[in-house]
C-alpha cells in the first residue's frame, strides 16, 4: 500500500467548499488534472461515474464515503494495473473561522508495491495547487454572500 496527504487551510466554511465538490461540473474550473467528470447519479456513496484526466483515457470510478459538510471519497481501479486508487477530500471545522482541507491517497491492491512509489507521486503533484484553486473558489464565493 502507498499512502499520502496534502492539508491546508481555508476561511470558507465546509459546507461552501462541500458545494464545490457536490457539483461535478465545476471540478475542471478548479481541478486542472480533471477535464470533465460524470456521475451516474446523485453526489452519494454507491454513485459511479466517470472521469477524463488530461491526455488518459476516461476511468471509471465510485464514491465510497459521502457525507454532506465533511467530504468524500472516491475510488478507482486502473484498468489492467492490479491496482486502486482512493482519494479522501477531508473537511474540518477547526474553529477561528479555518476550515482544514485534507486530500488523503491510498493506493493500493496486489500491484501497489512496484506502481504506488511510480504513480503515487504522479496523483498527488498538483495537491498543492489544485486545493490552493478550490479555496480561491470557496474563499470567492464566499465574499459574494
């Protein structure tokens, strides 16, 4: 298993940063590792969908864990790897008016030894500034209110 996370911190609140993350259509205005995404039904755990990464395949994937102000997971099995890819968006409310944002990857499956080290790192790159552009976003519309 290969294992990493990215934190930072936010003065909008988890439930304007959850309405980013509920509302798919927007992941690629702040996610520029996403070029569009899909689900076959509603923002909860069990919905599958699919996702376009720049310059890859679409890959099928599912939501594991939703729940409404604190985050969700999805998960993605890389066709023909021997491997599946987790990723964790965490929200805490950690008082002082801060929202904490934590994107958690877990890779794992018979393969994850000899491609996590590979692939893990290749995932997680962007973190920094892909949840640097989610909180410009929340932060924005935030001050809009």
């Amino acid at each position: 298993m290969w294992t990493y996370d990215y934190s930072a911190e936010s003065t909008a609140r988890p439930d304007r940063i959850f309405d980013l993350f509920r509302d798919v259509t927007t992941w690629p205005h702040w996610n520029p590792g996403v070029e569009w995404m899909e689900l076959d039904g509603p923002f909860a755990a069990g919905t599958t969908g699919t996702m376009k990464v720049p310059g890859q395949d679409p890959l099928r994937m599912r939501l594991v864990w939703v729940e409404d102000d604190l985050g969700f997971e999805d998960e993605t099995e890389i066709p023909g790897a021997g491997v599946v890819v987790r990723v964790r968006h965490a929200l805490k409310d950690v008082g002082e008016g801060l929202t904490r944002i934590t994107y958690e990857v877990t890779i794992d499956g018979p393969a994850a030894g000899d491609l996590g080290p590979t692939i893990g790192p290749e995932i997680t790159a962007d973190f920094p500034a892909v949840v640097a552009a989610l909180i410009s976003q929340a932060e924005a519309a935030t001050s809009l209110r």
